[in-house]
C-alpha cells in the first residue's frame, strides 16, 4: 500500500497562475482532507469531503476549490494564486469520520511569487 | 468560534517525563486526538480518546476530561528522537477536524 499520495511535491507559481494538487489514497477511505500549514499556525483546514462526490468548507476555504470525482482522489485548485498562499499543503484520509486516525500525505511545498 | 490551546514549547530532559497540555472549545465534540510531526515531515497519528479516562499505548498516554475540555498527551522515558512538534485535534459536529497550533518539544541530554 502506498497509503496516501501527493502531487506535486514542489511548486514554484507567478501570481495569478493557476494549479491543482493531487492527493490520492489507496486505503479505500471515505472522508479526505486537505489542510495548510504555515509557521506557527499549526494545521488549518482548507476543505473536506465526507464521501464521493461531496465536499464541504473548512477553515480557511477562500482562493481554493476542490473536487472528490473519485473516491481515492482529491484534487486542491487554486484558480489564481496569491502570494498568501505560499504554505505546505497537506492532504489527509481517514477510514471515516467517527475515527480521528487521519493518515497524512508527505505534503506539497508552494511557492507564490 | 473553535479553537484549541497548547502551549507553544516545551523543554524536558532526556530519559523524564514530559506532559502537554490542551483545552478545547468546539460546536460539539466527538474525540481528542494527538499527533507528532518532525521537521519536515508529515503528521503522524499517536493516540486518541473518545471517552473520559486515560488510554496508553506504549511509552505514550492520553488524558481526556471531556466535562473540563481539557486533555493531556503524556510522554515517558524521553528520548532524543521524541523531539518534534505535537498537536491535539478534535472532531466537531461537522465533521471537520480541528487542529492545534502545536507544542514543540525539546529534549536536553
């Protein structure tokens, strides 16, 4: 199993450019997560999705949009990049939401120039 | 709003006992979590508890009080690799998971 994967691992963009983060998982999990983590800020939650097809606003869910098409994928778009959105994205899965035992992807470092 | 308190850093010496704390206020509450995370590295799940009590897994145990809001992630038998950051996190009614904005550890030889 690969667990929980993420691509890119590093990206540099302009401002104004676009982009979408993939995160697939192979543990059949029905809830994913994608979260951002700035220094000292801890992990914010961007979006989520409870199952195929669903989504829902996290935290912090302004400049992203995001889509669960598949179950073992979610894909992070930013449609016009900020240079606030200079973070490292992490994506999580997790069985389903009565577990907290969220499984974490190895992150993707983004640059907004 | 929700929101989630730990303390920033924590300091202990190799081989002793170090206990972080975190209290927390959310729309409902179904279960206190803890993770580390190395520099540079992703989250990793530790512990969780749904019900009041003390769960211990290894040299790791969690507290929780839920009628306090308030649990605690206990490390025992300090080791050097056991210096990283750590977060509570809770499930909310909604089913977002909150996150804390992490205790970094430091561990002295």
């Amino acid at each position: 199993n690969a667990g929980v994967t993420q691509t890119p691992k590093f990206r540099v963009l302009k401002t104004g450019q676009s982009m979408t983060l993939l995160c697939a998982q192979d543990m059949n999990h029905e809830y994913m997560y994608w979260y951002r983590q700035d220094p000292g800020m801890g992990l914010r939650l961007i979006h989520y999705s409870v199952g195929e097809g669903t989504t829902a606003k996290g935290e912090v869910p302004d400049g992203y949009n995001v889509s669960r098409l598949k179950k073992q994928n979610f894909l992070l778009g930013l449609e016009s990049a900020a240079p606030s959105q200079t973070s490292v994205y992490f994506c999580a899965s997790s069985r389903t939401g009565r577990y907290n035992t969220q499984y974490f992807g190895p992150g993707t470092r983004l640059t907004v120039l | 709003g929700q929101s989630l308190e730990q303390p920033s850093e924590v300091t202990a010496v190799e081989g002793a006992i170090v206990q972080i704390n975190c209290t927390y206020q959310t729309s409902g509450f179904y279960g206190l979590s803890w993770y580390q995370q190395h520099d540079g590295g992703a989250p990793t799940f530790l512990s969780y508890n749904g019900l009041d009590g003390l769960e211990e897994t290894g040299r790791f145990s969690s507290f929780l009080s839920r009628s306090d809001s308030y649990g605690y992630l206990l490390l025992q038998e300090l080791q050097m690799k056991d210096s990283a950051s750590y977060f509570c996190a809770v499930r909310d009614r909604d089913d977002k998971i909150i996150f804390g904005k992490g205790t970094r550890l430091h561990i002295l030889p």
